[in-house]
C-alpha cells in the first residue's frame, strides 16, 4: 500500500471518529459552553445550579433543539477536526520515524500532535466560533437568533468583519497544540506499555491484535483526563472571547488577555474551570469512542498484514 493512501485511511478514520463523537455526546456540549460563559454577572444567559438541572431546564425551555443548538457545524468541525488531526499526525510521524525507519520518542510524538494541533486550529476557528454562538442562543439572548450556519457567517461578517472568525485563536491554537499533544503522547505511550505488557504474555500476536474494543476506551479516556485538567483554561477563554457583541455592537471581552483578567479578578481560579464537569463527562467517554472508532475503523481499511 502506499504512503499517501495509508494517510487518507488515517483521516477518514478520524473523520468517522469525530463524528461518532460529537453525535453520541452533544447535549454536555451545549451544557459546558454555558457554563463556561456564566461568569455571575451577565444577565442575558440563564443560570444552572448543575449538570442535570441544565439538561433539564434547556429541554424543558427550549426542547430537543435547544440541547442540539450548533450540532450542524459541531459535526462538521468535529470531523474535519479529527480528519485533518489525524492525517497531518500521521504525516508527522512519518516524516520524523523517516518513513516507519526509526522508533519514535516520547518527544516527537509531542511534536507530531503539537503541529497538527496548530493546523486544526487555523483551518476550523471560524466553525468553531459560529457553534460556539448558537450554543448560546436562548431566549434571554437580545440579540435577533441565527437562523443557521449560513445566516450565521452572513449576519458575523456584515456586522463585524471576516477577523471576527477569527476571535479566540490564540486560546483556541494553545487549547489544540496543547491538548492534542498531551492526549497523544499520553495515549501512545500509554499505548506501547500495554502491548508491551501484553506480548511478553502472547508473543505471538502482533502489536495492533494484541488490544482488544475495551482496551482502546481505556486508553482514550486516560489520556482525555490528562489534557482536560492541563489546557481547560485555554477553552473557558476561547469561549469567552468568541461571544456575540451586544445589540449596540460592543463585545463582551475586546480580547482573550481581557477575558484572563476579568476572570481572574471578578471569579478567581475557579473562574478558569467553570463547566468542567459537563466537559468531563461529556470528553472522557467521547474520547474513548473516538480511539475506539479509529483504531477499528482501520483495521478495517488496512489489509491483513500491515500492523505499522
């Protein structure tokens, strides 16, 4: 098989994976972006005592569509995300193991994912942006609703520019660079000591048979917990920034320094974790079906055999 074919198969993988993710658990999604933005004193977004009571009164106030506000564009960044991840990490590998030659470190696992992280970030901030406000359109919002993703690029673009997609790219390169780096340096080494552990017990599977559906959720989920706890301060500023300015076109945050100093002085250190329950419990299963979808996904497109 050729390089460049076993590269698609990663991003197609990816793709898939993303998508199964981002379908299974949105609604903790929605849930964790309003929290995220509460900060205690904005009065046009409702307030949530938890998890269970947002789930409830989104549903109760706004129905199913209120819980699966900007799945449309979560799915489409979601899965080109993970596409694009997964290829340029696959490139990357390949480029620095020049070409599978050579065992790769700890080290250039971190860079592999550290430069896929910054590709993501700058090709899907814009849909990430346009999910972000019709998550948090409610009926407390002033402003007149998006009706959709193309009124919703329209609308941002006639009133506040192209650059306006582009709010929260610093938080948003720092949260992908980060995360992705963390999560899988952690998940592959994670990864080889479990085969490792498994073939001195069957040595003669090879390294991809030896896992089985369960132990790729583990192994996802693990390393999910890690960048969580280390880059989630990067997402509650991303968010932050990314809101719609009110009806007389002023934003909330003219930055994402502002939004780090406003947070700090008005909420303190837990201002930076606001919604990171909804987020663990949405990330931590959503990234073990993620790796479990991959990993399955190609072993089914690669051919009996190849195990690289």
């Amino acid at each position: 098989m050729s390089q460049s074919r076993w590269q698609w198969e990663n991003a197609t993988a990816g793709a898939v994976a993303g998508f199964a993710t981002v379908a299974t658990m949105y609604p903790l999604d929605v849930v964790r972006t309003r929290f995220q933005v509460n900060d205690g004193r904005v009065t046009n977004y409702p307030t949530y005592k938890n998890t269970a009571h947002a789930i409830f009164t989104i549903s109760r106030s706004e129905g199913l569509k209120g819980l699966f506000a900007g799945f449309l564009p979560s799915v489409l960044a979601s899965s080109v995300s993970w596409g694009v991840y997964f290829f340029f990490y696959d490139r990357a590998k390949q480029r620095y193991s020049r070409n599978g030659e050579e065992k790769l470190s700890p080290g250039f696992h971190l860079a592999a994912a550290a430069e896929a992280g910054a590709l993501v970030s700058l090709c899907t901030n814009p849909i990430w942006l346009i999910k972000t406000r019709l998550q948090l359109q409610s009926p407390f919002h002033q402003s007149r609703p998006y009706s959709g993703i193309y009124d919703a690029l329209r609308t941002i673009l006639r009133e506040e520019g192209w650059t306006a997609l582009y709010k929260g790219l610093g938080p948003g390169l720092l949260t992908q660079v980060c995360h992705g780096a963390i999560q899988f340096t952690a998940y592959e080494e994670l990864r080889r000591i479990m085969v490792d552990y498994k073939e001195r017990k069957q040595k003669s599977e090879s390294g991809s048979d030896l896992l089985n559906s369960f132990d790729y959720a583990v192994l996802g989920g693990a390393s999910k917990i890690a960048a969580i706890l280390v880059t989630y301060p990067f997402q509650v500023i991303r968010t932050r920034s990314q809101q719609r300015p009110s009806n007389d076109g002023i934003p909330r945050y003219t930055n994402s320094w502002h939004v780090v100093k406003a947070t700090a002085r008005y909420e303190g250190f837990r201002g930076f974790y606001k919604g990171i329950n909804p987020n663990l419990l949405r990330n931590v299963p959503a990234s073990s079906i993620t790796f479990l979808v991959y990993e399955n996904v190609l072993k089914f497109l690669r051919p009996t055999g190849r195990n690289d």
